[in-house]
C-alpha cells in the first residue's frame, strides 16, 4: 500500500479505534472517522454451504457476507448473526449487523454488498442502528418453518426446499400434537446439547400448520432454539401423521419422559426443509422503532 494510504485493521475489525491519515505537507494529520452499526436482513439458499457461522476449510453463509462487505468497503469485518443455521438450511430473513466507517447510505451498501456476492446469497434491506445492537443478544424470537412434500413420486424442484414423505399423513393429529408445543417446556428430547449448565427450556409463543397443494408447512415462533430442535420436532410431528407416534407419546416427550421407544420417532428430518423466516425484535427495523414512538406522542 502507498504511504499515507489508510490501513485498515486486518483482523477484529473495530471501527470506533479506527483511523485515517492524511499526509499534507505539514506532516501526518489524522482524521477521526464516524463509527456506524450497520444491520442486514439477508435471504440465502443454503444447499452447499457449511451452515451460517465461520468455518476453517468450509464455505459458509458468515463467510461470503464478511467477504462481499470488505470488498465493498475495503474494510475487514466480523458478522455477528441472529441465527446459527445449519448445513444445508435456508433463510429468507436471517439478521447480521457489522461495524464500519463507510459513508456509503443503506441503500448503496445493499446493491454493493449484492454485487460482491455469489448466487444463493442477497441482502434484502440495511439499516443504520445503534451501536449496542446485537442481532442475537438481542433478539425476542425466531420464526422457523420446515416444510415437507407430500408426494411419492420425486420433485427435483420442490425437494430443494422441502423433505419428501411418500407415506399418507393424519394432517388433524399434526395439528393436535403441534399444539401442545405451547408455552414453555424443556426441549432436550427434541433438541442437541447445549453445553453443560445451559437450559434447555424454550418458550413457543405460536406454532401452525398448513397445507400448500402438495406441500405441508410447519411454522414455530419461540423465544430460542436448541440445536436441530425445529427439524426433530417436524420428524415427530410426521410421526403422529404417519400413526406411529400418539398424542399421549408428544405429552410424554414434552414432560421429560420420552424412552427409547420414543426416541427413534423423532428423527432429525433433512436440513433443505428447514427456512429461517425471520428474527423478531422490540425496535428493528428501526423504522418501525420511530413509528411506535410518534404514535406514542
């Protein structure tokens, strides 16, 4: 780089210590430049990459984002995303937030960002936000949607986004069974490890199905998730359609009693069913934020 350049940080990118010299002829002369948290809800089709988070030897959703915004504002970056998804899985409303000192306006820094990404990957909206705001942290819930295909012949199209059952489902017991998901319940038969000392218990705050011609959606809104959770649940929610598993069997599952007999009914479904639809915050986007307090006023 030519002397008198800006050097940007090239790892921990941290925008409130960064700075820009100037060199006049005086000497150096530094300029202090603007931090500014900058939030995108991003839509991506998951098939082929690693899953969202940074991975060492793997292309990953976290991984392309970071790439794409350095490219754009020649700075390095470190995403910080609502939703860890997994391998393979979707997303039509994923939120990251970055830290940066470009002046570029939001709408520049989508179609930027867009340009410097592959095929699969686009963000849909940015938004200056506060500094402090996590898009993790500070989530309220998630909405999950894992869809399944009911059809015995294949559907190259539709299985993209869907996990085929060729066998007939009771769509009215998958009702009542997703039911009685409300509340608050301790996940830890449908879900993967955690940690030692973490809880499992999730709070749903709503959960519906619905058929689409051939297609059957499930959809969960819950203050968190535990790993594989949303997809375990959709394999023992085809297991009460598919009359292998009963009513009192979920009941049982959900108070903590679920034996081996259970166990084998609630399989982790394949990834491509499973959809990040959106993140849900008090005051994000922030245009909302500033609606609610003029009708405050």
């Amino acid at each position: 780089m030519e002397r008198g350049g800006t050097t940007p940080r090239q790892s921990g990118w941290e925008c409130a210590s960064s700075i820009g010299r100037e060199r006049g002829t005086e000497g150096v002369r530094v300029r202090e430049k603007p931090c500014r948290n900058i939030a995108l809800v991003v839509e991506y089709d998951g098939t082929g990459y690693s899953g969202f988070q940074l991975q060492r030897n793997a292309t990953s959703i976290q991984g392309e984002l970071e790439r794409a915004v350095a490219g754009l504002t020649q700075e390095p970056t470190r995403m910080r995303g609502a939703g860890r998804t997994d391998a393979g899985v979707h997303a039509r409303g994923q939120v990251v937030a970055f830290l940066t000192t470009t002046a570029l306006p939001c709408e520049t820094i989508v179609k930027g960002v867009n340009s410097f990404l592959p095929m699969g990957i686009a963000v849909q909206k940015a938004y200056d936000v506060p500094l402090g705001f996590d898009p993790r942290r500070h989530a309220r819930s998630r909405v999950y949607r894992y869809t399944i295909l009911r059809r015995d012949r294949p559907s190259p199209l539709n299985e993209r986004y869907a996990h085929r059952v060729a066998v007939g489902l009771d769509v009215e017991a998958m009702k009542m069974a997703l039911a009685l998901l409300h509340g608050s319940h301790d996940f830890a038969a449908l879900g993967g490890s955690t940690g030692p000392g973490r809880s499992t218990v999730r709070e749903v705050f709503s959960a519906r199905l619905w058929q689409e011609d051939e297609l059957l959606h499930i959809e969960i809104e819950a203050n968190a998730f535990l790993p594989h959770q949303m997809r375990r649940t959709a394999g023992m929610l085809a297991s009460v359609g598919a009359k292998r598993l009963s009513l009192e069997g979920v009941k049982a599952i959900l108070e903590g009693h679920a034996g081996p007999e259970h166990r084998k009914l609630m399989p982790t479904l394949p990834p491509q069913g499973l959809c990040l639809m959106e993140v849900r915050y008090k005051d994000f986007p922030p245009h909302e934020r500033e609606a609610n307090k003029d009708l405050q006023r």
